[in-house]
C-alpha cells in the first residue's frame, strides 16, 4: 500500500490536532466528522496555506516544509467551499488560475472537455453564473492543473443529489485515468457511502 500523503503529531494553531493520518495513492479518500473538527483546515494544512503549529505533512515522502509553497499547490491542488472566480469570461479565469500557478492554460478544446466533465455550458458568462454553476466551474479549472493530489471541500454542497453525483462520478472517471489522488470533504453521507474508497473519521477537537 502506497501512501501519497501522510502526517505526524499534526497540531494547527487553533489548537486541533489530528490523530496521524495516510492517505492512499490514487484512491477516492472521504474525510469524515463532526462540525468544527478540523476537515477543512487540515486541507488547508496539506496544501501550505496554514502552517502547523507542530508535527509533519510527508507528500511522496517529503517533509512539505522544505518545498517551495507554488510547487507543492501545482501538486496538492485545494478547492474551497467558496469558489473565488475574477469577472469576465470563464476562459479569463482558466488564464488567471494559471498564470498564478505559473503552468500553461489549456486550450479551449481542452476547456471545453473539463466544463463538460462539471456539466457547464462553456458559453455562460462568469457574472450570469449561479452559486452551483460557479462551484463547478471552479472545479473545472481546478482539474486543468494536472495535480497528483486534489482536495474537494464540499464540491458539490451547492447542487442536489443527482447532480452532485454526476459531476462526482465524472470527476473520479477523470482523475483516475490521470492518476490523481482524490480526497473529498462532504456533508452528505449517502454520497460519502456510495464513492468512498476509503473513509478517514476525524473526532472532535
């Protein structure tokens, strides 16, 4: 079994520490637990926009501490609850996104395969988009960065069930062909059961 991300005695500045915690190369990973036990600032740990207070964060056996923060979020890639999208059109904000990351944006035939896999029309406009639209085109973008971890906190809380699942299954089918490591954040069980490959319970702080 081979682990692509692991912690150690992990303990973040508000005081939540989590047991040790391994989560397994290209498998579908459910990160479970009560409100307020940490879910979403341990993805925010892993992908160095919080530094620990104490113990350590391996990606492919590296300590995440000694490699430079852009490097580690071209490959452990995390997407909020609340997606931030810049006005203008969504290929404006695949341009964005990457020239952040400082990687080559897709072309638009690629941009319209990964809208299709988050079931977006590719021709509506970033300011007409509603809540649900706009999480999956930030899902989209997301997925154009050919990461070897993606981290989804709540990507689809915005969208009922169906959808929800669609646009799941279609990312797995994605990132199972690319070898990506999927590690998914949900409030919704029933998704969380028919998904999951693995489930990891945090408790309580």
């Amino acid at each position: 079994m081979e682990y692509i991300i692991s912690t150690q005695s992990l303990c973040t500045f508000n005081n939540l520490t989590y047991q040790d915690i391994n989560i397994e190369k290209n498998k579908v990973t459910f990160i479970s637990g009560p409100s307020g036990c940490g879910k979403s600032t341990l993805f925010k740990t892993i992908n160095g926009t919080i530094t620990p207070t104490s113990g350590t964060i391996y990606f492919n056996d590296i300590n995440i501490a000694t490699i430079n923060k852009i490097e580690l979020r071209k490959n452990v890639t995390l997407v909020s609850q609340i997606p931030y999208l810049f006005n203008g059109s969504i290929k404006d904000n695949f341009e964005q996104f990457h020239q952040y990351h400082q990687s080559e944006c897709p072309s638009d035939k690629q941009i319209k395969i990964l809208l299709n896999i988050c079931c977006i029309d590719s021709n509506i406009s970033v300011q007409k988009l509603s809540g649900g639209e706009r999480q999956r085109v930030y899902l989209s973008i997301a997925l154009s960065i050919n990461q070897k971890v993606l981290l989804l906190d709540e990507p689809t809380s915005a969208l009922d069930f169906d959808l929800a699942i669609k646009v799941l299954n279609n990312i797995i089918n994605y990132t199972k062909k690319k070898n990506i490591t999927l590690v998914i954040i949900s409030h919704d069980i029933t998704i969380q059961n028919i998904l999951a490959e693995n489930i990891i319970q945090l408790g309580g702080k």
